[in-house]
C-alpha cells in the first residue's frame, strides 16, 4: 500500500529475511513498515532474502505502507537492492549512510520511489543540506553515525547532528525527520522521554523496532489535551474576531500557525486503522 510520507511518522523495522514477523508487525499497525535488508541482514543470507521478498510480501498480505531499506552505495547488495525496489510497490526507499545529492538522485531514479535518507556519518552531515534538497525525507542514524564519530551515544553529543538534520529538513521545505531508534524496548519511559526530546529539537517522528513501541511513542508525539483544547479556543477565536488574547496572549501569525501545527499533530499521530 502507497502512502505520503507526512503518514509515516512512526514506522517499524522488520528484518528482511522474516516474513514471518511481517504480518505480526502489520497487525500492531504502524505508520509504515521499513523492511530491513540492510543491518537486520547476515551476509550470507542477504541475496535469498532478497530474492524471496517479493512473494513474500505479497504472501503476508501486508496493508502497512512499506518502506525499503537498501544496503549502503559502494556494497556488494546495492545494485541489486535497488533492482528489486523498482518492482514493489514501495511508499519510499531508506538508503542507509547517505553522501551527497546525486546519490539521492541517482537512487530515485533507478527505485522510482521516493527516498528517505539516512544520516548517519560524518560525511553525510556535512553534506546534509544538499542531501535534503533531493531527498523525499530525513532520518537520523543517531547509533551508527556515534560510531563514524567515534563519540559517546548521548543527548549532549548528538544534539549539533539532530539539530542540523531538523534545520536541513525546514529549509529544504521537507517534512520534519525521523528520529533514530531506542533500543529499549521494555522501558516506556526511556522511549517517551526519547520521543519528547525528538519533538523539542524539531523531529516529526521515530524509527521503532518493536510493536510494543508504537503506543507510547504516539502518546509522546501526540499533543496533549492541554494543548489540542488551547488550540481549538485559539482558532474559534481567530474566526470570530480580528485581534483577540487567549490566555493573555495576542493572536497574531505565529500563534495560529502553531494552533494550526498542532490539530495537525492530532491526525498524525493517531493510531492508524489498517485499510
């Protein structure tokens, strides 16, 4: 099933080469379904998930948009990750280690598929702006592009990349990016106070890798009651009057866009009903 990539807010990973877990996935409806050739994947068993992933798909019944993570530019399986995503009906196409901007356009043309791509080095930063100016959607790989740095895995040290991701994503008028994933997957708190943070430095979703992810990652995306009835009395007010205070605050431009961001957020962040 194709999507827009402003529904993906909150897609899962499921590894390739277990389609077994493809309808278990679809059932817990995310977002999106980003099935994984790339780090999910043993080498040695890559080209026969490849090459049965097609039936498969269509043996799972999959209603979920689904997205495609290839393997990197410059590996064995590239070429023939791409040769395989033309014939799906992909929502987009994750290329992991993104580089540069005619890589974006390179890929888009050969998958004719959007394309979501993933930061996750150093140089892939650095190239970040002209990336975005050809990719369908931002994502940060907040672990690997740790490890190309050779830094720790923290808020503090991660907060220039994420921050530049979101400012690259804006300029380029692109959708806010996906964050990285957290890999506890029995702690909500860990995962909401992730999912917040995201949503604070400008981030419009998180990558999951595990159903038991998605609710308490809607719940923190999503606006509170608080804020969804705030914006409801901003925008009946808005209607009614010229130039209005709610809660002693003028109205005025900037405080309707944000009333108008978060109805939106509502939509986007509600549990998805499978079609």
């Amino acid at each position: 099933m194709k999507a827009t990539l402003t529904d993906l807010a909150l897609p899962l990973f499921v590894p390739a080469d277990r389609p077994e877990r493809f309808g278990k996935a679809d059932a817990a409806r995310p977002d999106a379904l980003i099935i994984d050739l790339e780090d999910a994947v043993a080498p040695q068993a890559k080209e026969r998930a490849r090459e049965a992933l097609k039936d498969k798909l269509l043996a799972a019944q999959v209603q979920a948009p689904i997205i495609l993570r290839v393997n990197a530019a410059g590996t064995d399986w590239h070429a023939a990750d791409l040769a395989l995503a033309r014939t799906l009906p992909l929502s987009a196409v994750m290329v992991p280690k993104a580089q540069s901007q005619d890589e974006m356009e390179q890929i888009a043309e050969a998958t004719s598929h959007p394309v979501v791509a993933l930061i996750e080095t150093a140089q892939g930063l650095a190239a970040v702006n002209s990336i975005a100016t050809r990719a369908a959607r931002l994502a940060f790989g907040s672990f690997d592009f740790a490890a190309d740095m050779g830094m720790e895995h923290t808020r503090q040290s991660l907060l220039t990349a994420r921050f530049h991701i979101a400012l690259a994503s804006r300029a380029a008028g692109l959708l806010a990016p996906l964050d990285g994933v957290t890999t506890a997957i029995n702690d909500n708190a860990v995962l909401q106070d992730d999912c917040r943070h995201a949503r604070e430095l400008g981030f419009g979703g998180k990558m999951l890798i595990h159903p038991a992810q998605l609710e308490p990652a809607r719940q923190a995306f999503a606006p509170s009651r608080s804020q969804v009835e705030w914006a409801d009395r901003v925008l009946s007010a808005s209607a009614a009057q010229g130039v209005v205070q709610i809660d002693g605050m003028m109205i005025d431009a900037p405080v309707l866009a944000r009333a108008r961001q978060i109805k939106t957020q509502v939509q986007i962040y509600s549990p998805k009903e499978n079609q």
